[in-house]
C-alpha cells in the first residue's frame, strides 16, 4: 500500500534537509584556503584551529556598532546588506539516502517518499539559488562581506573543511540570524560622521574572526561589537 505525503509534511521534510537556513548570498574573492588544511579530514577538538559547535546551537545575542566617516558607514552598509545565506552546494543523491535509511524497513513505500522529499528539496533549494543575484533584506550579511570561496561551497555545509573555513574566517558556524538595525545617525556635532547600530544571533560564538578580518578591511571604520552572554540560548526564526 503506498504512502502519500501531505504538503505540510514534505515542507518540513525540506526544511529540515536545508535546517541551515537558505544558504545564498552573492559571493566574491577572497583568499584560497592553505593547504595545510584543504585536504585534512578535520580537526578534532583541541587541536589548533578546530572548529567548536554544540550539538545544539546556542544563538548568542550581540549588538555591533560601526561608526566612522559617513561616506565609510554608508559604503559600508551597501556591501554588508545581502539575503543572509550561502549558497552551499547541495548534494541530492547524499539527502535521498539520509531520508530513506531511517524508513527503509517500509520498503517501496519508503523510497517513494524519499524520492517525493527529494523533488521538494531539490525545488526549494532552487528557488533559493534563484535569489543569489538579488540585493536581499538581511542589513549584516557575513557572506557579502567576507564571502565564501566556490571551492569550498563545492563541498557542501557539512563538510569538514568547510566547517573549519568558517571557524577561521567568520569565528562562527553559520550564518547571522534576527539581523536588524537597531538605529543609524548622523553626528550633528561632526556632520561627516555616522554610525550604525546592528542586532543578530550568532551560532555558539561571538564572531571574533569576522570582526578582526572587517576591521582590517575597513580601516577607517570603527567596530565595536557587545555580546550578551546572560540572554537564554534557543532557535531563532530564520
């Protein structure tokens, strides 16, 4: 007897299967990683440079002010706005054979259904591609500013050595969530100063890497970011 998926069910079959959020964001250049590391199999815990996740995300709450020459602020806040995502490649075969072994008992209604939740999946994460090229809402978008390499979005979210790319370049696993503007003003004192103030949840971490590297590519700028480690951990809305 075969099975049928309700709409609602193939949704989150899909959501769960891109539980990382939509993952685009327009890329750029960037350094190519070492080859100290670019082929290793990952690091473990401890070792220099590993990458440290939960088993649960803890989303950390943060404000981050940048201030500086209004022309600087203003420049920017056009690079740093994006869709909040990367564009990961996504690995069909792999998810089809994630889905059916938990049901594989159930035999071909089992992968019927894991075929049904790879179409959905494959639709979804097209669609989202589809938004690479656009400007996007997120204002504090870590991808635009200091963008994945294609070589290492070739090789997928989970990946090892993309896991420790992110470690070392943005300090934190995943991308920004709740990023908002919490306010933006000109100085009436100094007229060609301003500053901008941002709001975000990061994955476990403050996003130490980032800000180092920011602030180094902004020299002109001023970055002062306030984690909140008391706030309660949880799943953000995407």
């Amino acid at each position: 007897m075969s099975r049928r998926l309700s709409p609602q069910r193939l949704d989150q079959g899909a959501r769960q299967s891109t539980s990382g959020g939509d993952r685009l964001a327009e890329a750029g250049p960037v350094d190519a990683p070492t080859a100290s590391w670019r082929n290793a199999p990952g690091n473990r815990l401890g070792t220099p440079d590993a990458p440290l996740a939960l088993a649960h995300t803890d989303w950390l709450r943060h404000w981050l002010t940048v201030s500086g020459p209004a022309g600087e602020v203003a420049r920017f806040r056009a690079a740093a706005c994006g869709t909040s995502g990367v564009p990961w490649y996504l690995d069909l075969d792999h998810e089809e054979a994630r889905l059916l072994a938990p049901m594989a008992m159930l035999g071909p209604a089992a992968r019927a259904l894991a075929r049904e939740l790879r179409e959905v999946i494959a639709s979804r994460h097209d669609r989202v591609r589809a938004r690479w090229a656009e400007p996007g809402t997120c204002p504090l978008d870590l991808h635009r500013l200091i963008p994945v390499p294609d070589a290492i979005l070739q090789l997928g979210a989970d990946a090892p050595t993309a896991r420790h790319w992110l470690w070392t370049q943005w300090g934190t696993s995943l991308p920004l969530r709740q990023v908002r503007v919490l306010e933006a003003t000109t100085d009436r004192r100094l007229r060609r100063s301003a500053r901008v103030v941002y709001a975000f949840l990061s994955a476990d971490w403050t996003p130490w890497q980032a800000i180092t590297r920011l602030r180094r590519d902004w020299p002109s700028l001023v970055l002062d970011i306030r984690p909140f480690y008391d706030d309660a951990g949880g799943a953000p809305d995407a």
